[in-house]
C-alpha cells in the first residue's frame, strides 16, 4: 500500500477525516480548530490526493481498496475504533471502512455512491469538465477567482456560498483539482460502481446533504436502501456538496452531534429511502428519539 499524508492534531477520541474528489485534507482546515478541542483529528489525504502517492498500478483504486489503505494507517497508528466522517468520495470510502473495521460513528457529508446502478451521467460529465478545466484553464480561472463573482463561477458546482470564500481558496482548490494523479483512474473505478454493504455496519450513521448541493441530485444520488435502518438524516441548509467552508460551525456541530451517538444504544427506526426523493431533508427525519431537538431545519424555497 501506499504511504498516507496525514495530519494529527488535537486531543480526545480519534476521529478520521476523508476529503472528496480532486481535493485534499486541507478541505477540513475550516472545522479542525473547533472539532480538535474535542477529538483527536487524523485528516488524510486519500491515495492520489495532496501529500499522498496513487495506490500502486496493480490495484485498481475503488473506494474500497482505498478503504483499505486508509485501514491500513488507522492499524499503524494504533487507533482501533475511531470516528469517521467523509465527504462526497471520502463519505463512500467511510463506507467501505466501517465495512471492515469498527467504527465509533460515521458522518456522511454528501456521500457518493448511492445512486441505483452506475454513477449517473450528469455527475460523471459535471465533474470531468471541472477536472478539465481546472487541468488546462488554471492560469485565467486562478486570475478569475480573486473577483466575487469568478469564485461563484468557478466554486458554485460544489459550494453553497461561494462569495464568502477567499481566492486563496478557491486558488488552492483549483490547483488539487486539476494536479492530483489520482482524480482520473478513481473517476473511472467508481463509474460503474455504487455503494453494496458487504456486511453489517454497527456504527451510528449520520447522513446530510447541503440545500444547495446540485452535484447529487436526489432522484439521482441518494438512495439509502444500502445503508443501516436506523441512519439518521441532517440537513445542511444554504451548503453545497463539499459544505466544510459554506458554515464550518454547523458542519462542526453536526459532526459532534453524529460522534455523540456512539454513547447511546442502538436505534430501530425504520428508513424510508424513498423520502428523500420527495421531501427537502430535515434533521433526524429517521431515528431520532421524540422530544429531541434538530439540529437545523430545511432551507425553505
């Protein structure tokens, strides 16, 4: 396996952070300082990402032979049953990690691969053609970016508030995107695949889409029939598909939220997949006790 980049930061319990397609663990600067009071965070960079070298060429780079090189670190660094929470790519690698090794709790951030067969054509041509040009227009898209409007032009496929962010952000964002060797051969493992449990998941799971997340669309990308009868849905309003920089609080707050679930006994809730495909999502539409508080409500149209 390859070796992993990673940072180490804080103290508490572990808690194990995957970043998305084409980005880096870098993407988790924005809540590390308010999670690290309270947990011990390993963000890493996936194989082919930021500080990290591609998987080698004999292994194809599925989510789940990713799963295994970031289960690989966890056992080197002694952490036997961390939290883990990813975003969109890293929400599926966390899948395929709680399918082979314990897990505290997961929290799912826009978690890919759950549609119905293969990934849907809209997402594999959306995130191409950012791949693209990121690759070969980066010279004027980086110019572009220190305007207002050139982040919202260049960011708003995955960001909710794109006019919040810095150009050095959208600068650093840009560069992952269009430089990292292992968006190309994961893009094509992962086309004709989606999530399949292998085995039972004993970790609470939480799962939330942004409001503003256009990448997965609902009648498209989540489907929940793979994951366990008592996930809990959260809602993200005003955030995209990587929500970390739209509100670092609320994604902060809810990854406490998801982390404090391990502490409780297990839910028997019954998931209804189907209701994502009809209603906006609501924090703890399923699992969740009577009487206990969301943590945010849908952004109203």
């Amino acid at each position: 396996m390859s070796q992993l980049a990673y940072d180490r930061t804080g103290a508490g319990e572990p808690l194990v952070l995957l970043h998305a397609l084409g980005l880096s663990r870098q993407t988790w600067d924005p809540v590390v300082p308010a999670l690290s009071a309270h947990f011990e965070i390993i963000a890493i960079d996936l194989p082919g990402f930021g500080d990290s070298e591609p998987l080698p060429a004999e292994i194809e780079p599925t989510p789940a032979a990713l799963a295994a090189a970031v289960a690989g670190l966890l056992d080197e660094l002694g952490m036997e049953k961390p939290h883990v929470v990813g975003n969109s790519l890293g929400g599926w690698v966390a899948l395929e990690l709680a399918s082979i090794r314990p897990a505290a709790s997961l929290t799912l951030l826009s978690p890919a691969g759950l549609w119905r067969g293969a990934t849907p054509l809209y997402c594999r041509v959306s995130l191409r053609a950012s791949r693209s040009l990121a690759r070969y227009a980066a010279a004027p898209l980086s110019h572009l970016v220190n305007h207002r409007l050139g982040r919202a032009l260049v960011l708003g496929q995955t960001h909710g508030r794109p006019f919040q962010l810095t150009a050095d952000y959208a600068r650093a964002a840009l560069r992952s995107m269009g430089t990292s060797p292992g968006f190309d051969p994961i893009l094509k493992a992962t086309a004709p695949r989606r999530f399949l449990a292998t085995g039972p998941i004993e970790a609470p799971v939480t799962v939330a889409f942004g409001s503003r997340d256009i990448l997965l669309l609902p009648h498209q990308s989540r489907h929940l029939d793979q994951l366990p009868p008592d996930t809990r849905l959260a809602a993200l309003p005003g955030c995209g598909h990587v929500p970390i920089a739209d509100d670092p609080a609320a994604v902060a707050a809810l990854i406490m939220k998801s982390a404090s679930l391990s502490r409780r006994a297990p839910r028997t809730a019954k998931l209804r997949p189907s209701s994502l495909d009809r209603t906006p999502i609501a924090h703890c539409l399923v699992g969740t006790p009577a009487g206990e508080p969301a943590i945010a409500q849908p952004e109203q149209a």
